[in-house]
C-alpha cells in the first residue's frame, strides 16, 4: 500500500474563524503571572449575579432521571416565553416559539432556514464577531454595509442598503440593541428595512437579546412592524437578560409557521435543550418588570460613567449609545490590535491595566476598525472609573513611544 | 408598490426531515386520553435514575453568576474525561477533546469539519435517524450502504463498501455498539473500514455513546486502530451512559489537532456548553467503573428477555444483538409503520398496548425497513415481558383483519 495522503478538512474547516475577543488571552494569562490586575472590559460577560429564583430552581430540580426534554421546549417554559413578549405587546403563542441552546443555535437555526449554501445576508457591521461562526458553519455568506461611530452606528440610507442585495440575498440580519455598538434603532429605521424586505422579498432576522437594556427612548421589536409576519424570525436569549450566559437558554420565535416547523426539526435532530436550565429559565421569566428597571439604572450610571470618561481622552471618536452594555469608540491610536496587546505586555499603572475587544474582529470588511474598541461595560462602577483612569494613562504612554516600554 | 411574493425557505429547510419517532406521537395522546396504557418502546430514553452524585453536583453550584465557561469545556471536565478515556486503554490529552452540547453537537461539528455542501459520508443503515437531520443542516449527503437483520446488522464485505466512495465521499460515519441495531463490530471490521480509510483517504468518524453497554465480547474503539490517528473522530456523550439526556453534556475528541482546532473555533462561535452540567458530568466520570457493571447486568436481563419474547412470536427474523438497548426485526407484518399506528388507533389488550419505533425511519434507502422495528429495552423487567405479551397479542390480532376492529 503506498504511503496514505494526509487527510483534509473541509474548506470551511479551513475558514472557520477564531474567536478576535479571545486572541488576546494567552497575553492576558501572562500579565496575570506578572501580577498585573487587569480590567475586563474585552468580554461581555455580566458580573450582575443571576436572580436567585433561577438558582432556587436549579437546586429543587428533583426527577431522578435527567430525561430529554421536549424537542420545542417544556411545556412552561414556552407558556411563560408568551407571557413574557406581552409584556411588550408583542402577541405570540406557543406554535411561534421553540427554545434553543443559547442564542447561538437560534441564529444558527435562521440562518440555515432561511439561506442555502452561497446565498448571502446583509449585516451591518460592525457586528457580533460570532455571526461570522455561525456563517461559515452553515455556509452563507454575510454580506456588510459599514455604518459609522461618527453618526452612532445608526444605519444608512435604503439606497445604500439596497446596492449590496444580489439575487443572492435571502435576509437581512439586525441586533438592536446592537452588540458591539450599544445602538439602539428607531422605529423609523426599521420600518425602513421592513420595506426593504418587502420590496426585495426578504426575512428580516432581528436579535433582540438585549431588549431590556435601553436607556434613552424606547425599543422596537421586529415583531412591531407592520405587514411583516411572514418575514421576521426573533433570536433571542436568557443569557444577558438574566446574567445566565452559562445556562444556554434562548429561542427562535416567527409567525411564519414554514420557518418553525422547520426550527422544530432541527430542534428534534438535536433532542432537546438543557431540562434544568429551562426549569430555571421559566422561574426567572416569572420575575416582575421591576427586576430589570433595577439592573437598568446600573448599566446606565456605567454608561454614562465610561462615556464621559472616554470624552476626557483626547482624540476619542464615539456617540452616546442608548442601550446594550457596550461602547464602540474610535481611539486615538492606529492599529488597536497593537494597542490592546502592548496594554498587556508592556504597560501597567501601579500594577493594574485594562483589556479592550479590538475593533477589526467585529467587521467584514477588512481593513476597518482599526482604531476602535469595544468596552464591555460589565464592572461595578469603582473598577470601570479605575479601569478608564488605566486606559487613558496608558493611550497617552502608547502614543508617547519615546516612554514606553 | 406591488403585493409582495410571498417569502421562501432554504432549500435545505424544506427538505429538514422531521422525526420520525415522534410521528406517532398524537395517535399515542390519543390513546392515553382513552386510558390506555402504554409501553414505550419506541424511544431510547433510559429508565434508570442518574446517578446521585451528578444530581448533588447539581444542587451544589454555588456560584453567583451563572457565567459563560470556557469553550472548550470546563478544565475540570476536561481533565476527567482525559481519565476516563485512560480506563479504556485510550491515551487523550485534553488538547484532543472539545465538549460539546450532547453528542449532537459533536456529530454535527464533525460533518462540518470533514465534509463540504453536497460532499459525501458513507454510513451503515439502518442507522441512527437524526444523522440525516445534522446531515440536512450541513448540506451534505449521507450514502447508504445496507445490513440486514439476518446477518445481525454486521459489515458487508469491502468490496461492497468501496463501491460507495465517489471524489466526493470524505467520511465513514460508524456507531458500536450502533443504535437501532445493538451490532458491535468486531475488531476485524473496524479494522476492514481503518483499511478503506487509508487506502481513499476518508476520515473515520465513530460513535461511542453506547460503549459501556456491550454484553457479549469486547468493545472496541476506533481510537484502537493502528495508523489512524489523523483519521479518527470519536463522538462521544454522557447521555446514555449516565442516564442523563437531558443534561445536553458530550464531546468530540480527535488526535488530528486540525479537526480539533477546527471544532473549537465552532465552539467559541456558540460560546459554551451548559456550566452547571458540565460540573455535574465531572462528578458522575468519578464515578467507579462498578456503576457500569451494575447497569450493564441490568441491561443483559432485559435484551435477554426481549430476544427470547420476540423468538417466540411466528415470523419474527432477528440475530441477538450484542450491545447499546436496541433491538432492530423484522416482524411478520407488511407494513410497519400502518402496525405501529393500529397498535395505538385500534387496539389494546387489558387496556394496554406496546409502541414502537418504525423501521424506515431509520433507513436512507426508500422502501427499506418496510417490516423492521426498533424495540428500546428501556422499561424495567415486569414491564418488558408484559410489553412483549401485549406486542405478540397485537401482532396476532393484525394479521387477522376479519377480527380487528
């Protein structure tokens, strides 16, 4: 037998993207080595403690066997996802939903119902770095239309939107409150790519797992525009909403019953989604509005906090966002990457420095944001003061390369 | 503007097969609503409780944010699993494991990294169902190469096997001990397939979920195949082996460190596996082998019962299969799956009936299976032999129309 080939992955294999946010933490393990306390402000990784209630309930699961569950989600856990979207006068019944592992297997599901191999999804970047994952797995291609930190990472114009759909377009794919810009879009903008779908025959894919984190105005949900309940598919989750990323608990939701019965398909290929963490899930649902009016006034003391913070450093580009618990800003220096690693190898203040996601991981087109961040607003006010205080000493130690090092 | 078309699935959406296990599942309602008892057969949900030191890990998380883990899986279970796998002679570092959401996920990570959109994976039908939905999701096209009952679902010769492979085959897709059909391939017959592998340069891809549960001659692992080693994707899962399904806690676990590489940049896409089971999976891998042994027994008892109940009914055609909870025969009916639905629409002995898992569903191959069934010894014993009456009564009375109904 002659000597075997080596054997090949797949061409997406080759092309499936690693993480940007976690390049940097071999660099960050060695800082800690060093001693140096560092600010997390890379990872969207909430310290508000998950509500009790939901801990309650993952203590009094008490069936002896951990069994499947059911492949669309328990039974109450999909009535308490309906009462859930009342509250925001959004009319769904349990048919609309089927609970997935994480928001990431709802986009996942979307993109595979609503896209073939090589068909195309119109994102504006910069986007959640992830959905590039999600892409390659399922093979689509997503398609960016840049918006801008100058204007507030709103969207542009429908003629601009419009020039980039190709026969190969199948949705357009939205998050608002947008991770990793902390924009939040009106109604008029999304009443805008609503006729755009319509006009063009689209889905209109919407993540909306930041809903409750708005500061300034209201939010619209895709289930709020008119004429488009064959074309919105909701991706949604517990993980930001109830500070239970580890859980893995979300759902996809549409009126379009084509576009469930197909997620519940794929939702019986994989069986089920985890029995406790649902358990947990329809606890914490149950939890009154008040819970979140809480959390929010939190998240916008730290907003404006790191807002204002940023305004003191000179050369820092950003608009106040209005929701999520990110700020996208332009930072004065030229290649973030290089900034944020050297942040970590070469600059400390009294033993402390501060880790930001940079800008590049979050966009299609290459080349851009290579001067912005993303700070992940998840510290309690102290740290974040603290943490900014590090992060401008150090931009001003950076662009001083005489000093540094 | 115009009235918009109406807007369209995926190709690959459309053609998502549904379960076929949980056709039957509204006649089965039906017929508890008349009060009829029913034996299921037809699901591999194991009936033994999961072991109480997973469910005190469980009860014992303590931490205060339910945060995101690490994405190639908690250390802890990392390190674990690494012994785990040492106690059956398999010599893994964690670099070669990446935990995945149940086995499901692992067998769809390993579809996406070997195979393209329309690239091809030979598999051994009558095999598990929901590789045609991971299939469906990844685009690409499972082929069928046939084992019979009368053989005990063993191995056709290589000649047969290599008459399958096209430019485009990439894989070989395996589980032993297999579900439906109980087979465990002999060391001979994994090695016949390590042989085609090399020789046409395919990865090995081979389900182990049900390695503890042998109870005739050894298990073998396709990590146990010499020359193999870039070769080899086991995928692997808790479920069966802790009774623990819905806990959604696997992996997939390759020496080749492109497919692992690969498979871990799809697990930061999704970001983690379920944190609170994972801790609890590290407990029950504790677990002395002893915990097999006694569940193994219990299972021995059951096949053993089931095989000899299903001898004594006339026609029945089965070899007595070795390991997992399946039995796949043929019964002397016609068509099944008209059976499987009268066994629940038409009739009932004492008010009760048996429910089974039709064969075609488990075929790729039209017109397969027409008169299989897949029987899950998942009951306890008394109900087993009390399954087995009503099934044999019903089988019976079926093939005498003038007397049913």
């Amino acid at each position: 037998m002659a000597s075997p080939e080596k054997v090949g992955l797949s061409g997406r294999a080759k092309q499936m993207p690693a993480s940007p946010i976690r390049k940097l933490i071999p660099f960050a393990e060695e800082a800690k080595k060093k001693g140096i306390k560092i600010f997390h402000l890379n990872i969207g990784q909430p310290d508000i403690p998950t509500p009790k209630e939901f801990m309650q309930a993952v203590r009094k699961y008490d069936k002896s066997v951990l069994a499947y569950g059911n492949s669309q989600g328990d039974a109450s856990l999909l009535e308490e996802l309906v009462r859930y979207y009342k509250r925001y006068n959004i009319d769904l019944q349990t048919r609309d939903i089927v609970v997935t592992t994480g928001g990431s297997e709802a986009i996942i599901f979307a993109m595979i119902c609503v896209a073939d191999v090589d068909d195309e999804i119109i994102v504006f970047e910069p986007f959640y770095t992830n959905y590039n994952g999600f892409a390659k797995m399922a093979d689509v291609r997503l398609i960016p239309v840049t918006t801008y930190a100058e204007t507030g990472f709103h969207l542009p114009g429908k003629e601009e939107i419009e020039e980039k759909i190709t026969p190969r377009t199948k949705a357009i794919l939205v998050s608002s409150p947008g991770n990793p810009t902390g924009v939040v879009y009106t109604g008029e903008e999304l009443e805008m790519l609503a006729s755009i779908c319509k006009e063009r025959n689209l889905f209109l894919l919407s993540d909306e797992v930041y809903r409750e984190f708005v500061y300034d105005g209201e939010h619209v949900s895709a289930f709020e525009l008119d004429d488009m309940e064959d074309r919105v598919i909701v991706l949604d989750s517990i993980s930001k909403r109830f500070s239970a990323c580890g859980a893995r608990i979300g759902c996809i939701a549409s009126k379009n019953q084509m576009v469930m019965s197909t997620a519940l398909r794929m939702g019986q290929a994989r069986l089920c989604s985890p029995s406790i963490e649902q358990q947990a899930a329809t606890e914490a649902l149950r939890l009154p509005p008040g819970y979140f009016e809480k959390i929010k006034e939190e998240y916008r003391k730290r907003r404006d906090l790191v807002f204002e913070e940023l305004m003191q450093i000179p050369g820092v580009v950003c608009i106040k966002p209005q929701g999520a618990f990110y700020i996208m800003a332009k930072l004065p220096v030229e290649d973030v990457e290089d900034f944020a690693r050297w942040m970590l190898t070469d600059f400390n203040l009294e033993n402390k420095t501060t880790m930001v996601a940079p800008g590049p991981g979050f966009y299609a087109t290459i080349g851009k944001g290579k001067d912005e961040a993303r700070i992940a607003y998840v510290l309690n006010l102290d740290d974040l003061r603290e943490a900014m205080r590090v992060l401008k000493a150090g931009i001003q130690v950076y662009n001083q390369p005489e000093a540094a090092n």
